[in-house]
C-alpha cells in the first residue's frame, strides 16, 4: 500500500481544482472561470487498491501585500507546502515564463519531490503556437530547481477538464510514495473538509458565477445554521459583503438576484446532500472585512503571525 500528501500549486485558474474534481469525479473543490477562486487549501482522498493519496489543492500563487486575504491565501499555499510527499506543478500554455518565476521563489523553499504538470494539452492541435515556449519553460525549471531543495521528476501533459492524462498521472504519483498505512481511516469519505465547508463554498460559488467580475472578492459565506433532520434540510447562510452598495448588488433588485443565487445554490446542495433543502440567504455589510485581521478571523480566515 502506498500513501501520501500531494501539494497542487501553479498560478491562479490553471486547473488544479480542476484536476482535483476529475481524480475524486465530485466537485471536492469549486469551479468557476474567475480567477482565485479558491481561498483555502483543500484536501481530496483518492483512495484504492494501490493505497491512499491525499491531494491538497491550493490558491494560486500570487504577489500579496501583507496581511488581508490575499496574504492569507498564500498563507494557505505556504502551509500546503510544509513537507509534502510530492508536488504537482500545474502551468497552464497560455501563461508565460515571467508570469511564473513568482511559482518557482515559492518551490525552492520547499523540501520535496516535483513534477511539472502542462494542462489544457487537449488545445495542442488548435493553437500549437501556444505551447512554444515550454520546452524550454521545463529545462529552466529543472536547472532552476538543481540548488533548492526540491527534486524534478520530469513532467506531463494532460486535460483536467477532458480527464486525459490523469489516470496516467495518478498511477506514476503512487509509484512515488512512500510505502504506508492510510491517512484516513474512512475509504468512502473524499475530503476532510466539513459539510458545512463545502455547503458554504456551494455558495460562494454562485456568487462567483452570478455576480460581476469584482463583487465575489468581496464576498464571504458563513453557515450560521445547519438543522439536518428538519424535513426538508434547514440551512441558513449569511453572504458577508464590504460595502452597502454591494448588499443591494447581490440582493438585486426586487430580490430577484439573491433568488437567482439562492436557486441554484441549494439545486447543487441537495445533489450533495441527496435530500431537498431549505435554503435561506441573508446579506450583512462586514465592512473592509478582507483587509481586517479581526474580521477576516471571524469568518474563518485565520492569519498566522511570523508564520516563517
């Protein structure tokens, strides 16, 4: 049996939620074609016959001022970097090599084993122009890499979204774990995340799906209620937004915004849940919540002071 942690990390929307929800096949972590969109480090448990692989997806590597929540979404990167048995390095074609040289000041801090991961590679025969440069892009971070701490295994081509080339990843990341009990007891259970975790980040990813470009990074979810044996299942979530401005925006005129949201949001709830649920949203203005230490802690986003 082979078991062990594996830290996916790339730049922002390059596919490793992607990638996650296509090994697991369930949405462990949320979608959407905005950028950071994941806030917090997520584990999914990909267990089988061979073993156990606990993949932690991350927010995307970015330059963050200090404190707020984008110093915190680093801080997430940070922690899912402390020691893992593998890292997977997603780029995604499109990017360009100054874009990730932020990525790799990350990695050489880490002590591990890496293999760099080229998604999207389903548009190879559409824009072959877009891969040009990553040839070379793999020689620089394997010579990059040759004085951290960090060992290159080589790299692969796949499409999280197709499904092509996962499985082919995943059985060479087994081959490279260390031998071992599991993790997690439970073979059933995806993620170690709680279900109000996951019912709260259903939410936000309406948000994020039915709100502006802007509006959903200033947009925190929190469950204030989860009563599952009512009949149908009773949540109550509170949408925490900066400005009052932005309250009537996601209420929307007449309500018809916060309904839309509301909507589909509980649609995905009760597929999780396999039960009918009653969903209410309410909107509460928690202002500069995302550049409040305090505040942010109160929803959960918990900075570590002098963490290195």
């Amino acid at each position: 049996m082979k078991s062990g942690v594996v830290a996916l990390v790339g730049r922002p929307n390059v596919g490793k939620s992607t990638f996650l929800n296509a090994v697991l096949q369930e949405e462990i972590s949320i979608v959407t074609p905005k950028a950071q969109t994941t806030r917090d480090q997520v584990r999914g448990i990909c267990t089988e016959s061979r073993g156990q692989i606990v993949f932690v997806d991350t927010p995307g590597i970015h330059r963050a001022r200090e404190g707020g929540i984008n110093a915190y979404m680093i801080q997430e990167v940070e922690r899912a970097l402390d020691e893992p048995d593998l890292v997977l390095y997603l780029v995604d074609p499109f990017s360009k090599p100054e874009a990730e040289e932020r990525v790799l000041e990350q990695l050489r801090q880490v002590r591990s084993r890496l293999i760099l991961v080229v998604n999207k590679a389903d548009l190879r025969v559409k824009r072959p122009d877009a891969f040009e440069w990553l040839q070379g892009w793999v020689q620089k971070v394997r010579e990059s890499l040759i004085s951290s701490r960090l060992e290159f295994i080589g790299h692969h081509e796949i499409s999280a979204e197709k499904g092509s080339g996962v499985a082919e990843l995943v059985t060479e990341v087994f081959g490279l774990l260390p031998e071992g009990a599991p993790l997690y007891d439970d073979s059933d259970s995806l993620t170690d995340r709680s279900l109000r975790f996951v019912v709260s980040e259903l939410i936000r990813k309406q948000l994020f799906m039915n709100l502006g470009d802007e509006l959903p990074y200033s947009c925190a979810v929190e469950i204030e209620s989860y009563r599952e044996k009512s009949k149908p299942v009773h949540i109550a979530a509170l949408i925490h937004v900066e400005r009052e401005s932005q309250k009537g925006m996601v209420i929307g005129a007449g309500g018809k915004k916060i309904k839309e949201i509301g909507s589909k949001a509980r649609a995905e709830v009760e597929a999780l849940v396999g039960e009918r649920v009653f969903l209410e949203l309410r909107v509460k203005v928690s202002e500069d919540w995302t550049s409040r230490a305090r505040k942010m802690e109160g929803l959960g986003y918990v900075l570590e002071r002098n963490r290195k």
